[in-house]
C-alpha cells in the first residue's frame, strides 16, 4: 500500500520515537517519556495508528484502539486538535457518531480500524469496553487504578499481543506508581508479566523539530523543574511536596542505637489502605532516625496491633502515637484504639493540626548546621523501604498548597507528622546530662533539697 509509505513519511519519528515503536512491538507495557519537549502525545497518538495498520495486514479488520487523556479539555487540547490537522483525508475520518462515539476511523481499504479518542473523568465507564490497544497521554495525572481498570479492558478476539503505552513527564498524582514500575521496576509478587514493562527515556534534545530558545528556556527553570522537565529526573519533579528530600542525605545505613535515645513509635491505622507504623530513635542534638518500619495493607486492626507489638518486643518508648480518629466510636463495638491496647499497642491520640505537623517535617528533612556541617534532623534507615519509596512523591494539593494531595501514599508521611508534633522539640539527653535530669524529675517529684538528692544518688 504506497499511502502506507506516505504514513510512514507523514510521521518521520525521531531515533528517540523509533526506539519506542521497537519496544512497543516487542513488549506489552511501553512508557515513554521523562522530560518536556520529547514529543510524547505526538508518537502515541501514531503509535496506536501504526499498531491499527499493523494488524489490519495481519489480517484483523475493525479493531478498535483507544487514547486517553485525564479529562476532555485535555484530549481536545492535546489530541482531537492535532489529529484534525496530522491525520490525513486519505487515511480516514474523524468523527463523533452515537455508536463509535469521538472516533478517527481508517478507510476501509487500510482495515478500517478505530481509534477511539476518550477522557478518564469516570474510568468506570469503560468496565464493558475491549480495545485491543490503549494509550495514555500523562499517564502520571492518573491513579493506578486507572491503569488497573484499563488493563482489564485491553482484550480483542484474534490477537494475543495487545498492547499498553503511556506517555508522561516525572510529578502528578500518578509519579509513585508509575515510578515504581516502569522506572525502579519494582513489582509485587501479584504482577504476572513483569518483563513486559519496557520504558522508553525522551530528553528535549531529542527533537529536532523543538527551537533552541525553548530548550534554553528549561535551562533557565528552578531546579525541581529543570531536573523534571530537560533532565527527565524522577527523584525531583513539579509539584513535590517534600522538594528537600534526597536519599544521598536522608538515607543511611542502620547503625546500633544507644541505649541512652528515647525510642518512639507513630502509628497511621488503615485496612483498605495501608498501616504504617514508624519506629523512631531521637539523638543527644534533637535528631531523629526512623529505624524500623511496619507498612501492611488489608489487615484487621487486631492482626496490625499485634504484629506492631511483636516487633516491640524488648524496646521502651518515650511515646507511642496513634492517629486520633482511631479513638472515634462508630458503633456499639471497640474502637480501633481500644484494639490495639488490647493487643499490647498503648497509644496517645495524634495532633489534628495537618499543616503544622508539614512545617514540622519540612524542617527536620532541611539540612541544618551541626557541628560545622549542614545535615537534616531526621533520617531513614534503608531498611524503611516503603517511607523511603513513597515520601519523595508526595504532592501538592491543589486547592490547598499548604497541605499534601491525599490521593497520595501518605500512610508513613502521616504517621511520622503525628510523632513530630508530640515531640517537637525533645531530644534525648546527653551522657553528661543524663544525672542531671534523673535529678531533676527527682527534685520535683520529692520537692527536697541538695543534701537529700546527693543521698538519693548515693543510694542508687
């Protein structure tokens, strides 16, 4: 078919954009992306048309492909308006009919493929939909379970090779999960096809078509976006909550605590969402280390409770904090605190100030002068994967700067707020104060004097 020549004139893809189109025949699950300027709503909108044609000389006619954009404005703006003026007359039509709906149909001739062009306001609504390829622009302004909801309607009789592609810049309520298994590929025992997961790296270098002046323009941005948006940065994106983390300062090696730190633990309960449950142990200058985590999904309150109090076992805590809806009766029944203490969990009730328990943990992630060198006031040992995995993704709300977006996983964020509030500015005491301060809760609790204190001490 020589109009299948012109096609592959008309979409002239750059090496980046080949590389892409390779691995997306060799694999199911393809992402492509990582900084501005890379041309990613471009090649997936060619993509899933190359994929169409592909098939149709396979011999499979009206297959159907979808684009998805994360609401309509978007898919107009991104998508419909250039494929209006991309997509050749002769190749097909776009239209929006009552039974395809916003569609670009190819001619007949070409197999008469559809793709389908839709918005994810309400993925729902696709529960009965089959689309033999889906792509979506941004992928990372959407939760995993659109990805999961989608993932279950990419079926089509015929063809066993169906095929997912993404296309999105690092930040967005989406950045953690589509971190997680396309960047660090790291998938729960649960995934059946991890080695079908192939992620394509776009720098704006890459297109030749982009002007000089707007390449130097992501130069000149402040750090987060110019690591984001030129660099293709994972670890520092637009819209980061916690833009001081970086885990060459905030991560470390778990060492032996001294038996002379206050230890804590700080607690968020949940069941549909995860528990996440911190252990802290606060040094002689008021610095913190979060050495041991607990972090468990769909789990009774009382398997939680009791699993925290095993790992307990041996240590004393200065406090334990538990979130305080925790205390909230819902019925007839326990609440979730009194099920924990019944399992061994004591707690107190956590602050319900969220924006001062932020300004708290902005400050002891900050580094600051200690000693003759600046260093943060709170770190994690490595072995707190799931804190060190999820904190660094947290982001903005957007109606509420002050506060971090909910849709996030803020399970260990939350907890660690609560326990920074309850301390504050605690720390553990020295050696060399040590005596002094047993001295002191003496003096108050026993209101003598001098000579009987020195007594005291004797005696001890």
């Amino acid at each position: 078919m020589s109009e299948v020549i012109k096609l592959s004139e008309l979409i002239r893809p750059t090496d980046r954009q080949r590389e892409f189109f390779k691995a997306v025949d060799e694999s199911k699950f393809v992402l492509y992306g990582g900084a501005k300027g890379g041309g990613k709503s471009y090649i997936l909108r060619w993509a899933l048309i190359r994929q169409l044609l592909k098939w149709a000389q396979q011999g499979h006619r009206n297959v159907r492909a979808a684009l998805f954009c994360e609401d309509f404005p978007a898919l107009k703006d991104r998508q419909v308006s250039k494929i209006q003026i991309e997509f050749p007359k002769w190749l097909g039509n776009l239209s929006d009919s009552n039974i395809l709906g916003l569609s670009f149909r190819l001619k007949e001739k070409y197999g008469g493929g559809v793709l389908a062009l839709r918005n994810l306001d309400d993925p729902s609504k696709y529960a009965s939909s089959e689309f033999a390829a889906a792509a979506v622009d941004e992928l990372t302004k959407n939760e995993k379970t659109v990805f999961d909801q989608l993932r279950s309607i990419i079926r089509w009789p015929g063809i066993d090779k169906t095929k997912f592609m993404g296309g999105t810049n690092p930040g967005g309520i989406g950045h953690a999960w589509v971190k997680q298994l396309w960047i660090d590929r790291d998938f729960d025992e649960h995934e059946p096809e991890p080695e079908q997961f192939r992620f394509v790296q776009a720098f704006a270098s890459d297109n030749p078509h982009l002007s000089l002046e707007y390449v130097k323009s992501l130069g000149g941005l402040p750090e987060a976006l110019r690591k984001a948006y030129l660099d293709g940065d994972w670890n520092v994106y637009e819209g980061q909550f916690f833009s001081e983390w970086r885990d060459s300062i905030h991560v470390c090696e778990p060492f032996e605590i001294p038996a002379a730190w206050r230890r804590i633990r700080v607690i968020d309960h949940g069941r549909t969402n995860p528990t996440a449950c911190m252990w802290g142990a606060i040094g002689h200058d008021g610095e913190i280390y979060w050495y041991r985590e607990y972090y468990k999904k769909g789990l009774d309150a009382d398997v939680n409770a009791l699993a925290i109090h095993d790992l307990s076992v041996g240590e004393k805590y200065w406090f334990t904090v538990l979130d305080s809806a925790c205390y909230s009766k819902t019925g007839t029944g326990e609440t979730i605190a009194e099920i924990y203490h019944r399992n061994g969990v004591i707690a107190e009730p956590s602050p319900k100030d969220r924006v001062a328990g932020w300004n708290l943990f902005h400050e002891y992630l900050r580094p600051q002068p200690l000693n003759g060198e600046a260093v943060p006031k709170m770190k994690f040992f490595k072995t707190c994967i799931n804190a060190i995995k999820f904190i660094p993704t947290l982001i903005h709300d957007e109606l509420d700067p002050e506060d971090l977006d909910t849709r996030g996983e803020d399970h260990a964020a939350d907890a660690i707020s609560y326990g920074l509030q309850f301390m504050h500015e605690a720390r553990s005491p020295k050696p060399k104060e040590a005596i002094e301060l047993m001295l002191e809760r003496v003096r108050k609790k026993t209101r003598v004097g001098p000579s009987s204190l020195n007594n005291f001490y004797g005696r001890r």
